[in-house]
C-alpha cells in the first residue's frame, strides 16, 4: 500500500511538471476510491496562482499605515523613474547633437505605460559590435 502511495505521488508530480493535471492521482485512503485531482497547468502555473494569492491576502490584511507607506514608495519610484528618463534625454540630445548634428527628442512613456522592456544587451551589437563580432571578440559588459 505505501508503494502504492508513493508511485501515485511521483505520478502525479511528473504530470505536474510536464503541465497535465486532469485524471486520478491515487486512491483516498478512507474507502480505496480513484480521487480526482483539480486539473491545473503545470506546477509553475499553481506557484503562480499561490504567490498571487499570497499577495491578495497580505494586500487585504495590510493597515492603512503600511498601504501608505507602499504607496509613497512607489510615488518615489515613479519620480525615479522620470528624473532617469530626463536625464536619458539630455544626453541623446547632447549626443545627436555633436554627432550628427541634430536634436533627438526622447520622451518619456506616458503614465498609462508601466512597463518598459529594454533589449537584452548580449542581443544588441552597439557601435562596436560588427567589427567585434567580424574580429571574432567580445565587448565585455558591465
């Protein structure tokens, strides 16, 4: 009966991995009956789902003198946030104007943007990257 147990649990921690998750997963001990499992994804998905949980309950069990302090915290990430972006902007300007004598304008995402996803930077080549890339070395990053 433990082989048993044990062999349904492997079983249902690989359909777990491979992202199945609907069939049995072993028999309950109190009357030997198949016992369905809930079908989820993979295990990634249901830490996922737990994690966001997780954060739905601290949200609701949070005061209101923690809510703002997360609140005043993420005002200064967004001021952060668009202090770096003039900054980025003076020096493209700067640049394009000595370079090529034009102003480039960047402006920053509007606030309805959260997210910004910049490049991988082994995937950007830069000024460089061609005749690193043709003289078969590489720019070390960082």
């Amino acid at each position: 009966a433990q082989y048993k147990d044990w062999f349904d649990m492997v079983k249902r921690q690989q359909e777990l991995n491979a992202g199945g998750g609907a069939g049995t997963s072993g028999t309950d001990n109190s009357n030997n009956m198949p016992q369905e499992s809930p079908p989820t994804s993979s295990l990634s998905e249901l830490s996922e789902t737990i994690r966001e949980a997780e954060i739905e309950l601290s949200i609701a069990m949070a005061s209101k003198d923690q809510l703002e302090r997360v609140h005043k915290r993420l005002e200064a990430l967004r001021a952060d946030k668009v202090a770096r972006y003039k900054v980025l902007a003076h020096i493209v300007f700067d640049v394009g104007y000595r370079e090529l004598n034009d102003g480039i304008v960047v402006e920053p995402p509007s606030e309805d943007d959260a997210t910004v996803e910049f490049p991988r930077l082994s995937s950007v080549p830069g000024v460089f990257g061609d005749q690193l890339t043709m003289s078969g070395e590489e720019l070390p990053v960082g």
